[in-house]
C-alpha cells in the first residue's frame, strides 16, 4: 500500500521522560517495485540503527521514529506521498531515503523547501546535492569515484584497452556513472565506445549483436544499467557466447545478479561498491549478526549497511546539535568530520556533501563474491 506507514522504531524500549516527545524522521524508499532490491535493504539497515540507538538511551533521552514511505518505484508517487507527509506530519525534523540518485533528488527538493535535512543512504550521482540545496546529504560516495576506481582495476589489474559501455539514459544514475567511466578511461589512455539507449524493456540484443561483431574486438564491456536490468543484460551477453569481463557501478550490488551467475556458472563478474559486507571488523560483523537475527537471512547488498550508517549518521548529528531543531541538525551534518560508519567513515568537506570514501571492486564468480581492489579517490 503506497502511503505513511508509522513505525515506532523503539516501542518496546524504556520511554523518554515526560514532556519529551520521540524524535520523529521520515524514511522515503521504494519498499515495493523495481527499486525495491536496494531500497528495502537500507530500509532494514535503518530501523535495525533506530532500534540501536534507542537501546542506548536515544538521543539525548529521546527516541527515534521512523515514519515510512513507500513510493513504490514510481517518481509521480513519491513526490506527492513525501509531500503529502510533510504537510501533514508537522514535527519531522529530517528526512533520509532512496538507493537512487533520480527519486533522491526530487524528493530532496520537497525537504529543501521545507527547510528539513535529507540523507540519502545509497544516490550516487555527485550532482544532486548542489542542484537540491544545502539540506541534501549523501552517505555513500559518488559515481564520479567509483568510475574512476573502476576505470583505473579495468585498465591497471585487468588490462582492459577497448570497452563497449552500455548507458541507460533515462535515469540520473545510469548517465552519470557511466559519463564519468568514459571519461576516466579515456584519461587512461583506453578507449571507449558508447551506447545509449532507453529501452522499454531488458533487451539488449542489439548491443550486443554489435560488441560481437566489432573488429577490432572489445576486451571489456561496462554496463550502466539499473538493478532490475542487471540480470537480463548479463544473462543476454554470456547467452551470445561474450566472454570479456563485464564490469559495472554499485547498481549490480544485489542478490539476483549473484544467484545468476551461481545458476549458469558466469564469471568475471566485476563492480563497484560500498565496504564488503564480509569485512572483517567488529562493526560489520555486529550488524550482519544483527540483520541474520531480525531478518533470518544475511544482507543481500551494501546498501544494508549503508541505511545502518545513515540513521546513525543523523543521531550523532542530533546529539552534536544538542537540539532537535531542523537548522541546528542541518548545521552538524555539514560540519560532520568525524562519523566512524560501518561502511566507511563519513566527513563533509567544506563546500562538499559527498563523502570521500572508500571503494570496493568485488569480483563474482559462479555465486562467490571477493573483493579484489580499494582504492579511496580524493574528492
């Protein structure tokens, strides 16, 4: 059902003292649809945060509300669910939400014009910050670093010189990822042949009629698609007996893209992402612990982790504010230098609302994931 879904992330905990009221924040994500995949598991992430950082005594002896939006895949939706929520839902004090740059931004629009801070735990696309205004924050880095991490493993590890890129370009995320992976290899002295098209459907039988027969041949291929392509566009490639590594951004992070090459035993599997959720540090192995007990399975992607580190992000801007005014969180996020996240520590340099992070290069190899490559760019 699309809508305000009100979770009391902390009902069964000790309430605050009287007169002091939860703290409540709106969560806007694609709980259902094509988008669901990634959504759904930072969504998970953050009530798993919002239950942590109630058991601790909240925030400054208050408790943390998440109250859910489900926008379910669909941008008309979640401009007017999210603004219909914050017409109605007068005492929210921030916002976090979306796995994807284009639902990021027009959401972060409505909370930039209701003065409201917004952290989206998975966009990507570096621009959308600058283009919302100063209430827009990202917790996860910015497609223009991870392309170049990726460029420079396809070009220095692997020895990629020709790479056909493959860009869906109705969406913010697909055109900026792969516009600064052009760009990067380029730079490195590869080269590049772009396509670019917006089909209606996951067919991608012309592409790669034309990757097959290039001569000279292409020793790689990128693929800027969404999740939900992720599968067909691997699936069709493998199927026209292509065998380069294929590579991509942190869109390929999830469990079918996996499940398929376990199935028809593909490998040479290559993408970005956030810090491997098989890290070995306390932190990662706590929250992997914690999301197997309440979910029954492990997270399927990083962006799991990286809803985690949003609600945790926000909480200790709170607590740094030492209010729960709008303004005064929106003032401790921008000087944030010091957050130690699951995924990677967070700071916001100034000027800047994308961190400068760390970025993995997981390979996947007949259902087995490894990460083979970090490297943090400098923004």
């Amino acid at each position: 059902m699309v809508g305000a879904l009100w979770l009391a992330a902390g009902a069964c905990h000790p309430q605050p003292p009287p007169g002091y009221g939860p703290i409540r924040v709106l969560a806007a994500f694609n709980l259902s649809g094509a988008d669901a995949e990634l959504d759904v598991a930072a969504f998970n992430g953050a009530r798993l945060a919002a239950q942590a950082v109630n058991r601790n005594g909240g925030v400054r002896g208050r408790n943390l509300e998440l109250v859910a939006v489900d926008t379910a895949s669909n941008p008309r939706i979640a401009v007017e669910a999210v603004g219909r929520a914050l017409d109605t839902e007068s005492d929210i004090v921030a916002g976090i939400g979306y796995c994807d740059s284009t639902f990021a931004d027009a959401v972060g629009a409505l909370f930039q014009r209701a003065g409201i801070p917004f952290v989206s735990p998975g966009a990507t696309d570096p621009k959308v910050p600058g283009r919302v205004g100063n209430e827009m924050f990202f917790a996860a880095f910015g497609d223009d670093a991870q392309a170049r991490v990726m460029a420079r493993y396809a070009v220095e590890e692997l020895g990629l010189r020709r790479i056909a890129v493959w860009m869906d370009d109705r969406q913010d995320y697909t055109t900026t990822v792969a516009s600064y992976f052009v760009e990067a290899i380029e730079k490195l002295g590869g080269h590049t042949e772009l396509h670019t098209e917006a089909p209606e459907v996951a067919d991608f039988s012309r592409f790669v009629a034309q990757v097959g027969r290039a001569q000279p041949a292409f020793d790689g291929i990128y693929g800027a698609t969404m999740p939900a392509e992720a599968v067909e566009f691997i699936s069709q490639a493998r199927g026209a007996g292509i065998d380069v590594p294929l590579l991509s951004g942190d869109g390929w992070d999830e469990a079918p893209v996996t499940e398929l090459t376990r199935k028809q035993g593909i490998s040479r599997v290559y993408f970005t992402t956030h810090r491997f959720l098989g890290v070995d540090s306390p932190g990662m192995k706590s929250f992997v612990e914690a999301y197997q007990n309440a979910h029954g399975k492990p997270p399927s992607n990083a962006f799991a982790a990286l809803g985690y580190d949003t609600v945790g992000l926000l909480a200790h801007a709170m607590k740094r504010a030492g209010t729960a005014s709008p303004k005064a969180i929106t003032e401790a996020l921008a000087s944030t230098t010091d957050y130690e996240g699951i995924v990677g520590p967070i700071q916001y340099r100034p000027g800047s609302r994308v961190p400068a992070k760390p970025v993995e290069v997981i390979e996947v190899n007949q259902g087995q994931k490894t990460p083979v490559w970090t490297a943090t760019p400098a923004r």
